[in-house]
C-alpha cells in the first residue's frame, strides 16, 4: 500500500494489469478451479484505479505528504 500512496503521490498510476496477472497466478497456482480475470473486468480495473487516484490525490494527498516528511526527520515507524 506505501508504494501505491507513493506513485498516487506523484500522480502515476498502479500497474494493474501486473496485479491482476500476479494474482491470477497466484490463484491459479493454489486453486485447480481458478481462471484468469476477463479482459473486461482487468479495463474495469483500470478505470477504478484512476478514480481511486483521483479521489486519493483530492482528498488526503497533503495529509499523506505531511506524514511521510514526518517521517524523513524522525525515521519510518
């Protein structure tokens, strides 16, 4: 989650589709029912993750900017 806030930050978007292509590994590799996410659903992502970002960068990028300079003078948690 730090790094997404960190590229959301400057304004650059997640990769989702090496998300989604890391999970459906992942599902596929433990679950023998498992199939791969449809190209409609992974467009559909995409298009969320831009909201996200937007809505993110409005509402608590400064918040999250102040706490990360917090964290540079003092050390991480």
């Amino acid at each position: 989650m730090r790094d997404w806030l960190a590229l959301w930050s400057d304004n650059k978007p997640l990769d989702v589709d090496k998300l989604i292509a890391d999970k459906d590994a992942l599902s596929l590799r433990f679950d023998q029912y498992a199939r791969g996410t449809p190209e409609w659903l992974v467009a559909h992502y995409v298009e969320l993750e831009i909201a996200q970002r937007f809505l993110w960068s409005h509402l608590f990028a400064d918040v999250h900017q102040h706490r990360v300079a917090i964290e540079n003078t003092f050390g991480q948690p």
